[in-house]
C-alpha cells in the first residue's frame, strides 16, 4: 500500500543502519581480528589461516551492510517520489481521508497523543489532500506542548521525530505555499528540514523570496549557513533584496553570501552594496568590509544610541586600529582595555575610515560598540 510503504521502508533502514553501526563498531574494536573462544588474535591464529578468513569474512559483512544500507535509502527516496507506485484515484485518496478522520476524532477523544503523531503522518503521505488535516493535528498538538497540562501525553522530542522524514514533502511544500500553511507550522518546517535533507538549500531560497513573516524568514535563512554553494549566488542576492527589512533575515542571509568562496562572494556583496535600498546597501558594504578590511583591527558592527561611540563619531564599518597607542589583535583586547582606564582619563583612538586614517579622543570606559576582529587577507 501506498502509505505504508515509506515507513516500511524507513524502518528497514533504520534496522540496516543499527546493524552496520554494530558491526562497524565491532570492527573498529578489533573483534573481528580476535577468536572470542580461544582469545587468540588474528596473528596467533594465522599459522592455520583460521584468523584471517574470520578476519576477511566480518569484512565482508560490513561491506555487504554498507550496500544494503544505500540499496534501502535509494528505495525510500523512490518510494517518497512516488516512483514505481502506483497512483491512487481521487475516489481511493477521499475513501483513505473518510478513514483517517474518524480515526482522528476517536484519538483525539481518546487524548492519545502518540496515536495522533502517527495519523499525522499518514495523512501527510497522501499528499497535498492530507496536508490541511496533517498540519491541523501538527497544530493542536503544538499548542498542547506549550500548555501545561499537556493532556495528549507526548514529549517536544516525539513531536519533532514524526514531522521528521517521513514528512518532508510536506515540509518542503508548507514553505514553498506560505498562503496555505500556517506560520507556526512554516517555523517548525524551516527548523527541521535542514536536519533532514542536506540538499534543501534551494527550497530555502525560492521560500526566502516571498516569505512574509520575519521568524520564519529568519530561521530559513539560519538553515541556510553551511548550505550556500556558488551556484546559489544569485538566488542569495535575490532572497536578501527580499527580505531587507527583515533585520534577523538579512543579516544571516549575509552571513551566508559571505561564506561562498572568495570571488562569488566580493561579486555578490558588491551588487548590494551599490543596492538603491540603504539599509542593504549598508549591511552589506559592512559584510564586504569584513571580507576585505583596509586594516588589521577591530570592525566596528554597531553601535549603541547615547553612547561614546555615537557621540564622538564612531561609525559602523570603521576599524579601531589602536586604543590607547597599543595595537589591536582581539576585541577582547579593546574590551580589556576599556575596563582598566579611568573613567575621566582621555585616550586616543586610531581608527581607519574607508582606507583613511582618523584619530579621535575618547574617556575611559564603556565605548558602546560591538564588533569583531580582522585584518586583511
């Protein structure tokens, strides 16, 4: 059937991948080169051979669980694309939805938690029929875990293993259809996609350019970082224009350009840099500045209103060269320092402006910056 057929599936995986972890560790530990019986080793042993045919043979078995592992999760990914199954007629899939609505009134009668987790996926794997009913049970159970009776029993942790793998279609295609899925179910979905498909990148970004809502957006954004590849370049430039005035968004999606290689990145952060909106154009000419500073020092990332910093000055995207005539290699250091001048004491700054050199006094104590360390490549 169908809907059983994924989770089948799922669990001879995670059957197969207990069996090699075992075995693995096993050999790993030199089981395999020890008789348990005699306690000689494989070397002892090999005057009769008897140690390295054991030896060869537990190879073997690893290598044969290896196969079978990537045989079973090739099965899966077909089994969830719908390939070599065959498709159910509309009278089938609304005969299926009569079945598993009755069974969700009696559950839900029944407060029995685990069984609505489970529900919850079977509707799920009937596609965008089941998507609506899967997402309500998603919801009550949610709101049942922030309360503090939590009358259906289930943990957080059970909650986000079932919308795990066997639900990432729906995850995928809750954010690419923000106007049907609610928000609370598109954070939950932006959260754990990343831990279940490692290729998600490109769901993240096409969401990323329509995504209204400003924790959602954030969160995919977060996903994003160790996903980003060269090729997605484009669509970051994209999804950052998108989402400027999303403060948290923005600046993760930054976080993300400037981890492409070099050149994809100074290309990509230049094009928002001369950006007509100011707000991008300023993050990222501060994310270029950190790619490429003028100077070793500390980068100045923000700073704070009333502050030293504001009143003498100090502007995002200087770089404080030296504090007191000592050479800056840490913030630590700045910070360090700052906390051991008296309040009332003047001190220099030497700080690099855009490739010019500024110098500014300021008192002892709090600056009201925050920043971070760099120096040129």
């Amino acid at each position: 059937m169908k809907i059983a057929l994924p989770l089948a599936l799922a669990t001879g995986i995670a059957g197969a991948v207990i069996g090699f972890l075992v075995a693995r560790d096993r050999f790993a530990n030199g089981e395999a080169a020890t008789d348990g019986a005699s306690g000689k080793s494989a070397s002892e042993q090999g005057k009769s051979g008897s140690g390295a045919d054991d030896l060869k043979k537990k190879s073997d078995d690893l290598a044969r669980a290896q196969r079978e592992l990537a045989s079973l999760r090739r099965e899966l990914e077909s089994a969830r694309n719908g390939e070599g199954v065959k498709a159910a007629t509309p009278e089938e899939i609304a005969a299926q939805m009569k079945a598993l609505r009755s069974r969700k009134t009696a559950l839900l009668e029944a407060k029995d938690g685990m069984g609505l987790l489970r529900l919850m996926q079977e509707f799920a794997t009937l596609g965008e029929a089941g998507y609506a009913d899967a997402m309500e049970i998603s919801g009550l159970l949610r709101e049942d875990l922030r309360g503090k009776n939590k009358k259906f029993g289930i943990s957080r942790s059970d909650y986000f293993r079932a919308i795990g793998s066997s639900m990432v279609p729906l995850l995928k295609w809750a954010l690419a259809h923000p106007g049907k899925a609610p928000a609370a179910f598109r954070l939950d979905a932006a959260g754990m996609l990343r831990w279940q498909d490692l290729e998600a990148g490109p769901a993240y970004l096409e969401a990323l350019k329509t995504e209204t809502d400003a924790s959602v957006a954030a969160e995919m954004a977060r996903a994003l970082r160790g996903m980003q590849k060269p090729e997605m370049a484009a669509d970051l430039v994209a999804a950052a224009r998108f989402q400027a005035g999303n403060p948290d968004a923005l600046r993760r999606l930054l976080d993300a350009l400037s981890g492409l290689p070099s050149a994809e990145a100074d290309a990509a952060l230049k094009s928002l840099s001369s950006d007509p909106n100011p707000v991008l154009r300023d993050e990222a000419s501060l994310a270029y500045t950190a790619l490429n500073p003028t100077a070793p020092g500390v980068l100045i990332t923000s700073t704070s209103p009333g502050s030293q910093a504001e009143l003498t000055g100090l502007q995002k995207g200087d770089i404080i060269m030296s504090y007191d005539g000592n050479d800056l290699t840490s913030f630590k250091q700045l910070r360090n320092a700052v906390g051991k001048k008296d309040a009332e004491a003047l001190t220099s700054i030497v700080v690099n402006r855009g490739g010019s050199l500024v110098t500014l006094q300021l008192k002892g104590g709090r600056i009201g910056v925050n920043g971070e360390y760099v120096k040129p490549k």
